[in-house]
C-alpha cells in the first residue's frame, strides 16, 4: 500500500472509453440563468412540457420563469436569499425553479412526503423565508403548520388545476375538490397566479457559476440526520451537460417521461436541466403511478425513462404494459438503487429499450457514472465516469492512502459536479472529502467500496456507511432507531437493510424488549413505529430477539448483526 501521489491519477478512460466523445473533456463554468435562458432562445418554438395532455412551449415557460423572478423580487427576494419548493412534478416547479434562480436565489428542494416535523427542520436549517407549494390537501396543511411553528415567513401556493388543460382542469375542480385544501385569507400567503401578474422584467443580479449557490439538496433522513449540499451553478450546469455528452442520439428527437421527482437530485439533472439543455420535451407526472406512466409512453411516444428499480419492476408487474408501445423508447436509465440482473433483462426483452444502472449522490449534482446507452456495458456494474470525471480507489481505514492492488476500496470522485460542501456542517466537509496528490486535488469520499476493472468499469461491492438505499431515497437507521427507543418496551434497537425485489432495499428493525414492560409482539411495534415514519422510511417488519450482539465495549454492533441473520438464513 503506497500514499497517493501526483504520479497516481487513473488514465485508463482514455485508453478504454465506450461512451461517444472523449473522456477528458473540460465543461466552461455556466450558470443554470445562462443555460435556461440559451436553450429558451435557441429552442423558443419546441414544447418543453407536456403536463397531462397540456403543452407549454420554451417561450411560455421563459415568460412563466421571467414573470416569477420578478414577483420573488417584488416580495424581497434577493442574491443568496433560499426560495424553497414543496411540490411534485407539475408546472410550476419549473418556473418557480428557474424563476429562483433569475431573481440571484439559492433553492432548496424539500420532498411532498416530508412530515411537518421533517420540513420545518429543514426549512430553520436553510434559513428558508419564502415556500412555494400547492392547495393540495397533500401539501398545504404541512405548509402552513410550518408557517405557524417555524421562522418561515411567506407562502406562495398554485394550484393543480391551474397548470391542466381546460377540459381537465374544470373536471378536477369539479370532481376532485376532496384532493384539495382551502387557502385561508393571510397576508403572508400569495396565489401563484398574483406573483406573476407583472410585465417580467426581473433585475438580472450578477451570478458567479463557480462560487455562487443554485441549490440546496438534502441528503434525505429526518430531523436532525439530512445534511444539505451546497450545489453551484456551475455543478449542475456541468452535470446536465455531462450527461447530454454521453447520449450518442444526443441531435434525435428527445422526449423524456418525467416520473421521478423533480425534488430528488437524480430528476433534477437527469430529467430536468439535461432536457432543458437539449431542447427536449419532458413528459411530467405529477407522481408515480404505473398504468398512467404506461399511458403516457404510448400517448406522447416517449423516447428516454429515468427511473429507479422499483418504478420499472412496477411497469412490469402492471397489466396494462401488454398493450403498451414502447417502439419510440431507446433508453432507460436506472439508479437511485442497485438493479437485479434479472430485472434488466425482462425490462429489456418486454420493452425493446436499453436499461442501463448508473450512480450518483446528491454531492455529486446527480451524476457520477452509468453504463453507455448502445452496448448497455456490463451488467452489474455502474459503468464508466461521465466525461471530465475521475474516480478512484482509497484504502477503506485510510483515505489518504491508495487501496491496494487488486483490492476494493472506498470510491472517491473528483468532477466539476461534485459539491461545494454542505450547507453549515463544516465537520461533515472535512470527514466527507480527501485531498489527494500531495493535496492538489479534493475528492468526495462515497462511504461505497468498489472495484474499477481494467476497461475502467466501476462496480459497488459494499457500503462503508450504514444508510439504507430504498428505492432512489437514503433511509438512515439512527432515525428509525431513536423513535424505537421512544416506546417504553424497547431496550434495544439496530435497523439495517435488507434485499427487496422491488425496492432494492427495505429498513428491517431488530428489537430486545425490557424484561419489565408490558408484553407486545413485533407487528405491534412495526405499526407504531411506521406511524411516524415517511413512506419510504417504513420497516418491513421488527423482529424481536433475545439479544443483540456486542461490541467488546458493549456497543450495539450493526456488522455482526448483519452476519448473525446471513448465516441463519433468516430475516
């Protein structure tokens, strides 16, 4: 085992590169205003958005993002100020999006399934004034309990209807009034449709695309466990451009069907900024749902489908994809979670269409690494970094230090991608990144041990930290076991992971019960306790034991748990 040295960068994508273009190409620093608003004047005629049926071309979504900007001003909005978005994928993330970042904002994404605890955490911890959400009877309530309990200052909410076609939008109103929430009468909450009754025309801040912050993106978690990434222009803006690098129909008709949540990084560049980018189409839902998603790949004639395993096991299972048409699909990118083999190949076999696993964090904008789209590259693997990204290999105890020939290591990624660091965690930047190459370089430690195989494709064979991967959501286990301590029968508490076909992973709870405590069984404990969690966060069920194996310390061991139920076989 050697330290690093300057001698010691990977060189092997240069000499084996299967995705189009080169590998060591540079990105110029690019603001995501200058991105949005070249593809805006380059493409002004094509459709952008395709919302259940309604179109919206580039030049109305840039006089929708221009009329926002202004109103964000209009109410105080300013250089650096964090504009927060609480909505699911419909029109006005987009303009509220890009509008954020016209008016010089920073924007912090918070996901439709938070609690209100979960969101007002996060809305104190980005210095959040101002929330943009719906009158959905989903959103609403949560955001105005923020309202009344946090520092949150101002509300500005749509609504659904608002964004449908004409026809739909009178039957949703009509029919649907039980989906959505009143809008009480208060001076700190603004209509949508008011803020962007003005004539457009947002002062134009100056923006550094290097320095300057567009997005803080939280790692996922609950209270006091996300952390936000500090995300600049010029990281997603050179992500976005990354990923349209390596599409080698990159000039054909683009078309994406926009499933994922456009709050979750993995959406944000993947659907959002590289379709922009592009002058693609994006087919939005508001949300997964399997038989709407099918619909509309034969409706719009989708070409490309981001998604996470999960959604694409859904596609399969639902009875509707018999009669779907899938000639217009080409490629299918799947990460979030790892992908079963033999998923990928009935996808592929049903569909006609490529599935391909890719990687990526939130700290890295989205977008590390994927298989290339044509060969589908090497099933099991997350393929090859994307262009002007590198990866390696440091020793799991020390990361200073190269991992040993022929041995894993932790991964460690350097890009213009990869974050500034977090947002007020100047501790979490100093474990969360490496300087390597007698300090010329600072990598982002993955916590994920891989190999790198001599064609420079990339392969996870474990996982350093103790976060549960849940189809495309992190899940961490020190959250679910707090609450576990909470329930007076529980002496002890370990969440770990464990395979599931459909999501990947699910959080499975492992309990011992105080010897004086009133008796309950383990589908007891795991109905209170996924009463307090978010969906994604629910254990799949508590399993109670005698005892739990420790430490010699006496400390809780998670890894020795893990090997005790991989050697009964049992869950």
């Amino acid at each position: 085992m050697t330290a690093l040295s300057p001698a010691s960068p990977p060189t092997v994508w240069t000499r084996c590169w299967d995705h189009p273009g080169v590998w060591d190409k540079t990105f110029a620093p690019q603001t995501m205003v200058e991105l949005f608003e070249g593809a805006a004047s380059r493409f002004a005629d094509r459709n952008l958005l395709d919302f259940m049926g309604r179109k919206y071309r580039f030049a109305e979504v840039a006089d929708a993002v221009r009329r926002t900007a202004k109103g964000f001003q209009a109410m105080g909005v300013g250089k650096g100020d964090r504009v927060g978005l609480f909505l699911p994928n419909v029109p006005h993330y987009v303009a509220a999006y890009y509008g954020a970042l016209a008016a010089g904002a920073t924007v912090v994404n918070f996901s439709p399934l938070y609690t209100v605890d979960e969101l007002a955490y996060q809305v104190e911890d980005s210095g959040t004034k101002l929330l943009v959400t719906l009158t959905a009877a989903a959103l609403l309530p949560t955001a105005l309990k923020v309202l009344e309990g946090s520092s949150l200052e101002r509300l500005v909410v749509g609504s659904v209807a608002g964004g449908l076609p004409k026809l739909k939008s009178f039957a949703y109103r009509l029919f649907k009034r039980g989906e959505t929430a009143p809008l009480p009468q208060d001076p700190r909450i603004t209509r949508f449709s008011s803020l962007i009754a003005n004539a457009g025309d947002p002062d134009r801040p100056a923006i550094d695309a290097n320095s300057d912050v567009a997005l803080i993106q939280y790692t996922g978690g609950t209270t006091g466990t996300p952390k936000g990434a500090r995300l600049s222009h010029q990281n997603l803006s050179a992500n976005a451009r990354q990923v349209n690098a390596i599409d080698p129909d990159v000039s054909r008709e683009d078309r994406i069907l926009g499933v994922l949540p456009f709050f979750h990084v993995f959406a944000n560049t993947c659907v959002l900024n590289r379709t922009v980018a592009n002058g693609g189409e994006i087919v939005m839902l508001p949300r997964f749902d399997a038989a709407q998603a099918l619909a509309a790949v034969t409706r719009t004639r989708v070409t490309a489908m981001p998604g996470v395993p999960t959604m694409y096991q859904a596609l399969l299972d639902h009875p509707d994809i018999a009669k779907t048409d899938f000639s217009s699909l080409r490629v299918c990118i799947s990460g979030g979670a790892p992908m079963a083999a033999e998923l990928k190949a009935r996808f592929e076999a049903v569909t006609g269409a490529k599935l391909v696993e890719g990687y990526g964090l939130t700290e890295s904008s989205g977008v590390v690494s994927v298989n290339p789209y044509e060969s589908g590259g090497r099933p099991g693997t997350i393929g090859q970094p994307l262009p002007g990204t590198s990866v390696r290999l440091v020793d799991k105890e020390d990361p200073t230090r190269e991992a040993a020939e022929g041995e894993p290591g932790e991964l460690v990624i350097s890009g213009p991608q990869i974050m500034q660091g977090y947002w007020n965690r100047p501790e979490a930047d100093s474990e969360s990144f490496t300087l390597l190459d007698g300090g010329a370089t600072r990598w982002l430690r993955t916590g994920d041990v891989a190999t790198i195989d001599d064609a420079g494709y990339v392969r996870i064979v474990d996982r350093l930290k103790d976060m549960i991967a849940v189809g495309g959501f992190k899940v961490y286990p020190s959250v679910l076991e707090t609450i576990l301590y909470r329930h007076p029968a529980v002496k002890e508490a370990l969440v770990i992971g464990v395979p599931d076909a459909y999501r990947g992973e699910s959080p499975r709870a492992y309990v011992t019960l105080d010897a004086d405590a009133q008796p309950i069984s383990g589908e007891e404990l795991a109905s209170w306790l996924n009463g307090q969690l978010g969906k994604h966060e629910r254990v799949d069920k508590v399993v109670i034991r005698p005892s739990m194996p420790k430490t010699m310390i006496g400390k809780l061991d998670r890894k020795a748990l893990r090997l005790e139920i991989a050697a009964e076989g049992l869950g």
